[in-house]
C-alpha cells in the first residue's frame, strides 16, 4: 500500500519524562503494523497520538509533525479526526444499551436519521466484525449481555460503523480467551483489505500471525522496523 501515516521527528514528554524519542515511521495503507515491545516502553502513548488523545492528558508536550495522507493532523477538527482514526482498546467497552444501538449511536452523531440507512449500517457493521450470525435475532438486547469476544467485535463494529479509514487497536485480545482472540486474528485479513490498521500488542506469536509489518519499541524509541516477514521467521 501507499504510505497513509508519516509521523515525522516527534517526541512527546509528560512533564519532564521523554516517553517518545524522534520516531520517524511511514505507516501503510491496507496493512496491519504491529507495535511491540516491553510494558512502559510508549506503544500505547504512540498510538494516542495518531488520533490526538494524548491532548486529553494535562502536562503532555508533542513536538514534530504526523500527517495522515499527507495532511497534518493538527490541521483536522478534531471529532473528524477521530471519526477517521477509530480506536479499539484493551477491555471491551460496549456502551450499557442495546446492540443495534451501539452500533448505530456514532453513524447518528455524524448526520445519518435514516432508519433504513441505519439498519443496513447496523448489518453490514456487524458482519464485517464476524458477529452478525450470533447476534442477528437480539438486536434489541443489551449488549452488556454478550460474552467478552462478542462485546469486544462489537466494538470493533462500533469502530468501524463510522466509516473510519485507520483502526488502532490497543491489545485489543489480551482480555480474551483463545477462542475469542483467534476469532479476532481471522478479522485482520478482512479488515486490512479496507483500513490501515495498527495493533499493539504484547504476543510476539500473534504479531508474527496477523501483521504485515512491525516496529520493536524499546524504552521511547523504535529500534527496528520492517516487513513482519523480515523481523519473524514465516513457514
Ligand atoms: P532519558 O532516557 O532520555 O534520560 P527518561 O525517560 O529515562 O529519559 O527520563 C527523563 C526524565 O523523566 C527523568 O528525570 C526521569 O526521572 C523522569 N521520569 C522517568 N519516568 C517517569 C515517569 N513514569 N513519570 C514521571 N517522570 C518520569
Ligand atoms: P506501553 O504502551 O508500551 O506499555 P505507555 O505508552 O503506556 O507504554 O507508557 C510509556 C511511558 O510513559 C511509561 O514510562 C509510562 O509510565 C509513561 N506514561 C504513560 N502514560 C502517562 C501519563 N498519563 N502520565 C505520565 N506518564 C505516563
């Protein structure tokens, strides 16, 4: 793919621990990047800034530049750039309400009334996150009723409801079962065909399994980048 991400020369401080060091990286559109590395190492602090949640956090400096498709990031409203960077995270999060309804809530924020509209949003959703099939005759349940896999693909179709272009996500199996995170691993084939995606995650087997490149983090810096092939040996 084309280069979707140029994060150019940033460093980002809270107060006055250097947590990025000068990260340089293009990210590739219809792709999984991996981030891994150590706990405390700044995947996650990296991630943040790709949709600017670090600005939510008092005492954080970021200096340099990061583009998306070639346009500074500072440069977007800042709802729109998060509608086009969605975010998953580590714990499911479903909203306490219906399934239809938490899939359908962000599509609504962002213009669309349209009952019919919704509802094929709310299908094409569900089923891009490999939940449609199990979940199809209880639309109206709440959605705090699903097991843990099941809340955690419907956050991934929360994510995706909203037509983003770049899905993070931020060890988004690392509170699942083996079932359930083997369940998600099949999704990435799927999802890289439309998004850029970007995953942390702790399980060096499951960067190898699932990403097309990775970045080895280690204490703020990158110290390797490249094709996962490269980085990990693939029978
Ligand atoms: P460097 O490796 O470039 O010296 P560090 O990140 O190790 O930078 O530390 C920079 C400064 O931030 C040091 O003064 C350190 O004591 C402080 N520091 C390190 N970790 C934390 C933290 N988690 N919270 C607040 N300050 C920290
Ligand atoms: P990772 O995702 O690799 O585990 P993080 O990005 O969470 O690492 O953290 C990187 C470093 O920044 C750690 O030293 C962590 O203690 C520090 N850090 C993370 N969030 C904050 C925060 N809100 N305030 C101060 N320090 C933080």
């Amino acid at each position: 793919g084309s280069v979707k991400i140029r994060v150019k020369d940033t460093n980002l401080y809270y107060g006055n621990h250097h947590a990025l060091k000068n990260i340089n990286m293009d990210i590739y559109d219809k792709s999984v990047t991996a981030l891994i590395g150590p706990s405390g190492c700044g995947k996650s602090t990296f991630l943040r800034c790709l949709n600017r949640m670090n600005d939510l956090i008092p005492n954080v400096r970021i200096d340099g530049e990061i583009q998306i498709a070639g346009n500074d990031i500072n440069k977007y409203d800042v709802i729109l750039l998060r509608k086009k960077v969605g975010m998953v995270f580590q714990k499911p999060n479903p909203f306490p309400m219906s399934i239809y309804e938490n899939i359908a809530y962000g599509p609504r924020i962002h213009g669309t009334k349209n009952r019919s509209k919704l509802d094929n949003i709310v299908e094409k959703s569900l089923r891009e996150a490999a939940l449609w099939d199990e979940v199809k005759d209880r639309l109206k349940s709440n959605a705090m009723g699903l097991s843990g896999g099941q809340q955690q693909r419907l956050c991934i179709a929360r994510t995706i409801a909203v037509e983003p272009e770049i899905l993070l996500m931020d060890e988004p199996t690392s509170a699942l079962d083996p079932a359930s995170t083997m369940k998600i691993e099949d999704l990435m084939e799927n999802l890289k065909k439309q998004y850029t995606v970007i995953i942390v995650t702790h399980n060096m087997q499951q960067a190898g399994r699932i990403s097309d490149y990775a970045a080895f983090f280690l204490n703020g810096e990158i110290i390797e980048y490249d094709k996962t092939e490269k980085i990990f040996y693939k029978p």
